[in-house]
C-alpha cells in the first residue's frame, strides 16, 4: 500500500471503513498516522514502545485499555495515551470489530505497511 499524499483528511470515516489490523497512512519525520481494526475477541498485544509516544483515538466498537496497571472501558469517542516506555495493551470485548486511528510520535512502522491481521503483523515484526 502506498502512503497518502494528502494532509488533510476523513480520518474518522477511514477509520471506520478499515477493514485490515494496521494500516500505515501518513508518516511524517516526526509523527505516523495509522489505522487499526480489531476483530471480536483479538486484542492489538502487549507492548512497551520506547522512545515513542502513542494516542489511539476509538471510532467504533468497544474494549478496554490497559495501560500501565490501570484498565479501563473504551468506545467511540474516547482516545488512549500511551506514553514512552509504558507497557499496554488494547482487547476487544465486543461484538463486532473495534476500529480506531493511532498516531505514532516519532513514527513506529515502516512507511506504507500494512497487516490484513494480527497473525500477519506478529510474523512481521
């Protein structure tokens, strides 16, 4: 896939017609701009990225966040912070597909990635 051009954009309604669990959308020297789906039951994965701040801005579906020792429920219209170094993870615990926009600072993808699924990303990584 290749990134877009374009710096102003639906975001939110990209990120509800996503379908694929990361898509890497924009990346910038000091931001990247990614779009994630996950299914029913899936979860992105614990991590911990170091030297990277993350928000995650939820457009659809439900789940709960765990960051740090703290979990908490998640929707629509809610976002996640992530800072540097701190572990966390997001499940989906309802019943369709948790949708949302991620951004990145400094970018952690490579430019134009993309993984159909989380088995896809895992092999990738």
């Amino acid at each position: 896939m290749s990134e877009t051009p374009t710096l102003s954009l639906p975001v939110v309604d990209l990120a509800r017609e996503n379908d694929s669990f990361r898509k890497v959308v924009w990346t910038g020297d000091k931001t990247q701009l990614v779009l994630m789906a996950i299914p029913a039951g899936g979860e992105i994965g614990g991590e911990v990225h170091e030297g990277h701040d993350q928000l995650l801005y939820f457009v659809a579906g439900s789940g709960v966040a765990r960051i740090g020792e703290t979990e908490c429920e998640v929707g629509e219209g809610d976002v996640s912070i992530v800072p540097s170094g701190i572990f966390h993870n997001i499940r989906n615990t309802g019943s369709g597909i948790l949708k949302l926009f991620t951004t990145y600072s400094p970018p952690e993808h490579e430019p134009g990635t993309e993984h159909a699924t989380k088995s896809e990303a895992d092999t990738d990584a």
